[in-house]
C-alpha cells in the first residue's frame, strides 16, 4: 500500500507531503496507481522548480518507493508565488484523494496531519 501523508501549517497550508511504499496492484512498472501517484506527486514537483527556488524555497526527496516535497518557508514568497505554491501543493492531496476514491483505498492510503 502507499502510504501518504500531508502536514499543514498553522495557516491551514499544506507544506509538505511524504509517500512511501508500493501499491501492490501489479507488479513494478505495470502498477496504475504507483504510475497515478507518482505522476501526480512529480508533475507538482517538476512545476514547482519552475516557480520557486529547490534547496531555497523548498526541497524535495524522489527515489525508488518514496516521494516527499517540503516547502520551507512561504512567508518568504512573493504574494503570486505563494498562491502559486499553495495550488500546486493542494492538487498533490486533491490528486490522490480523487485516486483513493476511486477503489484506491485498497491501495492508497493519505492521511492529513497539522503538525504545529
């Protein structure tokens, strides 16, 4: 099962999400909800590198059955990059809720924490 977590911050903003594990549908590679939640774990990466500065204004961990994505500061963003950051990081969990709505609660587990 993936396992995904997303922490809020005291202003209610997801600031980082964590995934880790496999799906267990089929085998490596041919699994449709590793593939869904991947890409959309990874398109909201590859978007924000493109927005805000990695190792700066957020880091970023993808490997091989883990995926985590933590934005270090949005006080320090431009007004448009905050709203910018904040909707990208919101999809991520409205993403893959949609996928565990969908049968996927055999597969994919998210869990949202305000850690504060």
């Amino acid at each position: 099962m993936i396992r995904a977590k997303f922490v809020l911050d005291q202003k209610k903003r997801i600031e980082s999400f964590y995934l880790t594990g496999h799906a267990e549908y089929a085998e490596s590679g041919k699994d449709i909800y590793c593939s869904a939640a991947s890409a959309i774990t990874q398109t909201v990466i590859g978007t924000l590198t493109e927005i805000i500065e990695a190792g700066q204004d957020f880091v970023y961990l993808n490997e091989v059955g883990e995926i985590e994505c933590q934005i270090l500061d949005y006080d320090n963003l431009s007004q448009d990059k905050k709203i910018a950051t904040q909707t990208l990081m919101l999809s991520a969990y409205i993403g893959l809720k949609q996928i565990e709505m969908i049968d996927g609660q055999k597969f994919l587990s998210i869990e949202k924490v305000e850690e504060y």
